[in-house]
C-alpha cells in the first residue's frame, strides 16, 4: 500500500490558503486546469476531519463518538463545537 501525503491546505511560503489549480484522472490521464476553491472539509485539519469522518460514520452520535474516542460526552461536544466554528469561519456561514 503506497502511504499518500496529506494534501497541503496552506501556503508554505506565507501561510495563505491554497485554491486547487489542476485535477487529473489516472486511469486516462485528462487533466482539467483552472482556479477551484477548495471544499471547506479539506480546509480542516487532518485530526478535524478524521473526527467528521467517525461522527458520520456513527450516524452522529455523540456518545457513540464519546466511546471510540474514550473521553467524556461534553468534552467530545466542545470538540464538535469548535470544528463547527472553524467551518463557520471558512464557509462564512453563519
């Protein structure tokens, strides 16, 4: 299994965020360029994201979370809640 790095969300250079600028099929090789935006699921941390990815897959439950994780029901809720922040701020949702 080859182990693919995580896709960067930040500049290196001055830490700004990154637009994707140019997808590509393996399997026939089209390519399609332009300026996209990247989903605000990806501008999350790598840890941020594998927490939505396990409060999906346990149908939202929170003490489902609260077990796999190991800690408390309010502290896996202060976890959410700070992710739903973050998102709130890159998607300007309010």
């Amino acid at each position: 299994m080859t182990i693919k790095p995580n896709l960067p969300t930040k500049c290196p250079s001055c830490e700004g965020h990154l637009n994707v600028k140019r997808l590509s099929c393996p399997d026939c090789g089209t390519e399609v360029e332009g300026q996209f935006d990247m989903p605000a699921l990806l501008q999350l941390s790598r840890e941020d994201q594998d927490f939505i990815l396990k409060f999906v897959l346990t149908s939202g439950s929170l003490k489902e979370m609260a077990k796999w994780m190991e800690r408390s029901y309010p502290l896996v809720r202060n976890r959410l809640d700070e992710i739903i922040e973050k998102l709130k701020t890159i998607s300007d949702v309010e």
